[in-house]
C-alpha cells in the first residue's frame, strides 16, 4: 500500500471510531451481569473496559444505556477478539454480531 493509501484508510477508521467512555452492561453466556465502560465504539465493534479477564471468542451481550431519551438502548451480542491486561483492568475489544431493536 501506499503511504496515500495508508493514511487514507487510517483516517477513514479514526473517523468511524467514536470515543464514547459510558458505562455499559455486560452479560456472559452464564448469565452472570457485570459493569465495564465502552471506551470506543465503531460501526463493527466496540473496546471495552472491564475489571477482570474475558477470554478470546467469548460471546457476551452487551446494552449500552440511551444517551437522552429519544433514542433507545444499544443492545448487542458481541464476540470478544482481544483481552488485554492494562493496569488493574482489561480492555476487551468485540466484534458486534447483533444488534437487537
């Protein structure tokens, strides 16, 4: 690639990219709730930060509470790609798989 082509691509990624830092609603496949906080959030995925590891190719439901009330919760199943450790928390960035309406 080009380096045209490269910061093209970088840029058109950042700018779908939004920085959201909301806390958000976890639910795993046991049906165990927790909290995290949506650090980013992008038209396929999402990064979130959470207390304790989740491991690769998890598959958790996820509602992010409406910002106002014209629009309604965003609800998701998400598959987790990449659990990292940073600092005392994880960040866990997910594919979104599903978006409830």
């Amino acid at each position: 690639m080009s380096m045209m082509t490269m910061r093209s691509y970088s840029e058109k990624r950042d700018f779908h990219r939004m920085q959201v830092n909301s806390e958000i609603q976890i639910t795993d496949g046991d049906g165990r709730s927790y909290s995290g906080i949506c650090r980013d959030l992008s038209g396929t995925g999402m990064q979130l930060q959470v207390a304790e590891c989740v491991p690769e190719g998890t598959l958790l439901h996820t509602v992010l509470p409406a910002s106002s009330d014209d629009f309604p919760p965003f609800e998701t199943e998400v598959r987790v790609l990449r659990s990292e450790p940073s600092g005392d928390v994880f960040l866990l960035g997910v594919a979104i798989e599903k978006v409830r309406h």
